[in-house]
C-alpha cells in the first residue's frame, strides 16, 4: 500500500490510532506539545496519556501541523469536538486536494449541533468524510488486546480502499455507509454512560446497571433513526457494541464521570482533575435541544442532562427515572 497517514491529536485515542495504521503505511502524530512529539519520536511512548505503553516503533511525531498534513493521503482527526473546527480551518491551507479526512470524536459542536463529519463538510468541501468509531478503549488496543471498529464513509468504493489502512489481525475494522448512524452512536452512548457510571457509584447494582444500558439503547435507537440512522446500524459496533464497553470498563472517561457523581461529587470537582475531554458532559446538552427537536422522549438522557447542567444530584436522577411512567417495552419511554 502507498498510501501516507497523518493523525491530528496526540490524546490517548489518537495515539493509539497513529500507532496502530503505522504498522500498515507511514504514519505522522501531529501532537500540539513538541515535549509529547520528542516523547514519541524518542521514547516510543506517549507518556502523558499512555503511560508505560509503547507506541509502534514506525510511527513519527511532530509538532508542525503543514509538515504532518502536507504530504498525507488520509487524514485523521483525532482531536476533541470542541477543537475539531479551527483544527480544520488551520489545515486547509496545507491539504492536498479530495484527501479523505476521518474523524475519531464522539460528540457534537456547541451551537451548531453539526456531528464532526459536518464540520468536515463545511470546512472542506470535496474531501469525502468519515468516521472510525466503536468499542475502542485506548489502552488495551494500544496494548495489543483485539478489538474491532467501524469505518463509515457514505461512498462505498472509498471507504473499502482506506479499509486496508485501519485493519489489521488484532483491530478488525469493519466498513459501513450509514455514517449517520455511526457517528450518532458513537455521541449518544457517552450520555448513557454517564448514566451507568452513576449507578455504579450510588451502588445501585448490576440489575440497574443492565436496565439502563437496554433502555439507554432504545433512546439511542429513537433519536438516531429519528436523525436519519439505520436501525440497524445501532445493534453492531457503532451502537450496542460501544454502548457496552463504555457503560461497563473502568477505562470509560463517561463511565468514570458518571461513577463520581454517583459517589457525590460534583461536575465542576470532577472535570477539574481529569486531563482528557469527557464528551457525555457537554453532548448531554445537545442531545436534550436534538430530543426536542425531533419529538423524541429520551428519560435517562434528561437526567443526565440535569445532573450535569442543572446541579441535580445522582439520587436525585435515579428517583426521577422511578417516577417515569412505564409501558409497553416496544413503546417510547
């Protein structure tokens, strides 16, 4: 393959997918830090995020955003939501022409409501959009345990060609066209994590935490076909599968969120000692404003919304939840 990669983002998920496509094409981590890309570059680690792992021993960092994207042939965005338009705006300048570009965040932009491929769209128009997503926790795919993952472009010839750079025998990516519901999936299962990292914190039980990750599915289902998502789309990786992963594992940046609300923290203390960006936070908003606009009732969503916005307590969540009238389980609510 003679294709060139470049990843913008030296966070622990951007790392890990620079690391990992540089053992199939030559691969440049733009890193904001230069003290990140020296760390790489000589260490093979990116120790700030990774710890003690290693990164391949192929891929190469560098702190200047033309010299990673000038030459690449695929583009990588593996900056936060809130970065993601003035990280295009900065490259646009540099890229080579209809380069595909390929997001890794999961949320949405303050104010627009636009999914990242929107922003693509808009900053760089020609250059086909997509989306890598599903239930992919940085540190045991950089530390070699399999995985697998969705790359989802609406044109099937392309996105069948940039397949070969993202898979590999331990990370097996799978190709989709429904990026809609893709990214979808990928935003709207951190808010429901942070509703089952609640419970664990309160002690709430597995029974709890099972309910609410099913009936966190279904609202993820209303809303995302509602947007324009394929049902189906929801039962694989891209929904039930990262729904899961981030519901459950203690690596879960939302889980973990969620898991100090539960024990009486508040927003502000948590995110005050986090160094890395929990999307569910902010997308809790966004999603309430998407819910309404679309007619769709999303109970555990509101919520979260106002444990995280509105200084609602946990408990408090949990009791509203009880109030909640109940139906027919094929039924909204």
């Amino acid at each position: 393959m003679h294709l060139r990669a470049a990843v913008l983002g030296a966070g622990s998920w951007g790392t890990t997918v620079a690391s990992t496509i540089s053992r199939n094409v030559p691969t440049v981590l733009w890193a904001r830090r230069a003290e990140t890309a020296e760390d790489i570059n000589r260490n093979h680690a990116n120790s700030q995020y990774l710890g003690d792992l290693k990164t391949h021993r192929s891929l190469t960092a560098t702190s200047h955003l033309s010299d990673a994207v000038s030459q690449a042939d695929v583009v990588v965005m593996g900056v936060p939501s809130k970065a993601m338009r003035t990280t295009l705006e900065d490259i646009r300048d540099h890229i080579r022409p209809w380069v595909p570009v390929v997001s890794l965040a999961k949320g949405f932009e303050i104010g627009t409501r636009y999914r990242m491929t929107e922003i693509i769209k808009e900053i760089l128009p020609g250059h086909p959009p997509g989306v890598l997503t599903g239930p992919n926790l940085a540190k045991e795919v950089l530390a070699g345990y399999a995985a697998a993952s969705v790359l989802a472009m609406e044109d099937e010839v392309i996105v069948r060609q940039l397949q070969p750079v993202f898979n590999s025998n331990l990370f097996r990516v799978y190709t989709n066209t429904d990026m809609v519901g893709c990214e979808l999936g990928g935003a709207l299962k951190n808010v429901i994590a942070i509703a089952a990292g609640m419970g664990d914190g309160a002690g709430a039980g597995e029974n709890t935490r099972s309910a609410v990750i099913t009936r966190g599915l279904a609202e993820i289902i209303r809303l995302g076909t509602a947007m324009g998502g394929r049902a189906r789309t929801f039962a694989g990786l891209a929904g039930m599968g990262d729904l899961m992963a981030t519901c459950t594992s203690s690596l879960s940046r939302n889980h973990t969120v969620g898991e100090q609300l539960g024990k009486g923290r508040t927003v502000d203390e948590i995110v005050a000692d986090m160094n890395q960006v929990a999307e569910g936070i902010k997308s809790s908003k966004i999603v309430m404003e998407l819910a309404e606009l679309y007619h769709v009732k999303m109970p555990i969503a509101e919520e979260v919304y106002k444990v995280c916005h509105e200084g609602a307590t946990a408990r408090q969540a949990f009791r509203g939840l009880l109030r909640h009238e109940t139906g027919s389980e094929a039924e909204p609510g």
